[in-house]
C-alpha cells in the first residue's frame, strides 16, 4: 500500500511539471498569467514530492519509542 502511495505521489508531482515546461515553451512565462501558473504549478508538485519524501523516510524508520527509558518500555 505505501508503494502505491509513493507512486502516486511521484506521479502527480511530475505533472505540474510538464504544465511548468509547456507554459516556457508556449511563451507565456512572461505574462502575469504564466508567472502565477507557474507558482501554483511549482506549489503543487512541492506538496507531492514532500509527500514521497515523507514516505520514504517514515519507511526506514524502526517501529516502535524512539527514546529509550520511556514508560512503555518498563513493565
């Protein structure tokens, strides 16, 4: 389930990407217009990429207290 997760993430991350190429390509990057396309387009895939960021580090993670001694541990 986490692999699809990070998958989808990662895809939807590089679509506003494509949108940000297409708005330099097509001309438009120096219009008022492009420029807050391109912001948006940018703000978008930032959310996804720190979403597969997140993924990926919280699976390396050991389950389980982080801080040995805690209450949880002793019983």
């Amino acid at each position: 389930m986490l692999a699809v997760m990070l998958l989808i993430s990662i895809v939807l991350g590089l679509i506003p990407l494509a949108g940000i190429a297409w708005v330099v390509v097509s001309g438009t990057m120096t219009t008022v217009d492009g420029l807050f396309e391109i912001l948006i387009m940018l703000s978008l895939s930032a959310v996804f990429f720190l979403n597969a960021f997140w993924e990926l580090r919280g699976k390396n993670k050991p389950a389980g207290p982080s801080k040995p001694g805690s209450p949880s541990d002793e019983g």
